[in-house]
C-alpha cells in the first residue's frame, strides 16, 4: 500500500511540477484520477520550497528581492503551469461568446490581451501581497507560502469532484487531466489542507475555511456560465485566484 500510494504522489509530482518522476513510477489514467489526492500535499512541497529560497534569500538580500525570488523559484518548480491557466481562462472568458469559442481560444498556445493583463496583474498582487505581510512578520511569509500553495491546489481539484470536465484530452494542448474523483480521493485532498492550515499556525483558519468555500462558489457559478463545467486551464486559474485571496486574507488579519 506505501508503494502505491507513493506512486500516485509522484504521479501528481511529475503532473504539477518539473521535478522528475523517478523512472519505476507508473501512470495511466485511472492512476491519475486517483493522484488527484495528493495534489495539495504537492502544494505543501512548491510553497515550502519557496519559503525556503524566500529565508535563506532574506539572510543577504533585501525582503522585497527574497519575495520576488521565492515567487521565481515557484514559477521554474512549475513551469509557469497555473499561469498559463490563468492566461488561458482569461482570454477564453474575456473574448469569447460562444461555449465552443472560448474553448477554441482557451487551446490556443498564443497568449491574448486578456492573459497578459490578468498573468500582470496577477504577478504583481502577489509580490504585493506578500510583501505587505513581511511589514508585520518577515517569517508569517514562509507561512503564507505554504498555506497558499497547499490550499489554492485543494480548492482548485475539488472542483473535479463536483463539476463536468467539458473537453476531450484529444482536443486538448494540454497534457491528460484528472476527470474523475471519488470520495475518498477529496477527503485525502481535504484532509491535507486542513492539516496544513492548522499546523501552519496562521489565525483565524476557520473563518479563511468559509471565505474559499465562498470563493468556491463564486468561482463554480462563473465556470458553469461561461463553459459547463471545468477544464485543465479553469483548475489552473482556481489555483492562482485562491493563491491571491489566501494572501490577501493574511494580510487583513495580520493589520
């Protein structure tokens, strides 16, 4: 059973970031839709990761230099994955009419007017963001990062559990996606979030629970308006917006 189950977290290792799957992983599709369990925990991994680059920068460097580097380091461990998410989502949302017209656009690899200003502004709010909440504690950063990666990715694969994927893989630039997932898979997913936030010491966590469950919704309602349902590059952008409002909402306790 530990076999398997380290199987499946680097399976959403490999998915999520660039870090290499060793070679004796093996990966099909319902081992993918199974992985959709661990992919908070990869999020657990990037954010500490980058509160790592983030502490040791800070020991030379200038806290706004330590900030931009961590956001660095999570952009190269990911590839800018989520990111293209976001740009995609934006550009299919913002210069689509149709249902077929925004999944059209979110395919092509070109970047739009519409993802530009939303990978910008994104990028910046972040740095934003977080540089705001090392005025009141250089180390709740560290914590921050973790809690906003680890969170942003549990928000963003339950969507799976709830709503319709609404693309086939044929037709997708993407690489094959997570379409399925069971109850057991969410309450792993769930569980590792929670844990997280709790261990994390971060106050308030109940009232950041019922604010992206809010967001959760929020997001659901525009997702099944605008296309039906989730696809890879709607999961990427749910990561990215959960992200800024986890940060934004440290920042407001932290005041």
């Amino acid at each position: 059973m530990f076999a398997r189950e380290l199987n499946l977290f680097f399976i959403a290792m490999g998915f999520f970031t660039r870090i290499p799957m060793p070679t004796w992983v093996k990966v099909d599709n319902e081992r993918l839709n199974q992985a959709s369990r661990y992919f908070a925990l990869v999020g657990v991994l990037v954010g500490g990761l980058c509160a790592l680059v983030y502490s040791l920068a800070t020991q030379v460097l200038p806290i706004s230099v330590a900030i931009l580097l961590a956001m660095v380091a999570g952009l190269l461990l990911t590839g800018g994955f989520h990111e293209d998410g976001l740009a995609d989502t934006a550009d299919g949302f913002g210069g689509g009419w149709q249902v077929q017209d925004k999944l059209t656009i979110m395919k092509d690899s070109r970047v739009g007017t519409y993802g530009v200003l939303a990978l910008v502004m994104s990028l910046l709010f972040k740095f934003v963001l977080l540089s705001e909440i090392a005025l009141f504690d250089g180390d709740l950063v560290m914590a921050a990062l973790v809690v906003g990666h680890c969170l942003s990715r549990m928000v963003a694969a339950s969507l799976i559990f709830t709503e319709t994927y609404v693309r086939d893989d044929d037709s997708s630039k993407s690489k094959p996606l997570a379409q399925s997932q069971t109850t057991n898979e969410l309450g792993i997913l769930l569980l590792t979030g929670i844990l997280t936030l709790w261990l994390s010491g971060i106050a308030s966590a109940l009232s950041l629970c019922l604010v992206l469950l809010a967001a959760r919704q929020l997001l659901v309602r525009s997702y099944r308006r605008q296309i039906g349902g989730y696809t890879g590059d709607v999961l990427g952008a749910t990561q990215q917006v959960i992200e800024l409002l986890c940060y934004l909402f440290i920042l407001v306790i932290s005041l």
